[in-house]
C-alpha cells in the first residue's frame, strides 16, 4: 500500500506521547486486518505493515519488558 492510499486511515497514537507531540509513532488497523505502523513525526517517511499475529507477538514481548533495555 502506498502512502496515498493511507490516506482516510484512522491513525491512533499512544496517550503516553503527551500534549506537545512528543517522540511517537501511530497505528492504524487496515481494512485488510494489517496493522500500519508509521513515525507520527515524520509520516512521509514511510509506512510498515504487520499481521495482527506479528503485532501481537510485538505487544506481548512489550509487556513482558523485553524492549525495556531500548528506551
């Protein structure tokens, strides 16, 4: 999908990203069941797509403070 076609997507954000903008990156479910991951920053930048599978493997290894180490 290019990033034109994203464009009547509804990207959501993390309410942990603040009022100012912060450093966040935004999700979208696709119609196809995907999830679309982008940069809110910089959406031009590009878009990457995961299966619901793969972002919920992602989601538990986050809870599970497996990326801690990251941020």
């Amino acid at each position: 999908m290019s990033f034109e076609g994203l464009a009547d997507v509804v990207w959501r954000k993390s309410s942990f990203s603040g009022d100012t903008g912060g450093e966040c990156v935004e999700v979208a479910a696709l119609g196809d069941g995907s999830v679309a991951v982008r940069n809110s920053k910089a959406p031009e930048a590009g878009t990457i797509f995961f299966t619901r599978e793969e972002m919920a493997a992602w989601v538990q290894g986050c809870r599970a403070g497996e990326f801690d180490d990251l941020t």
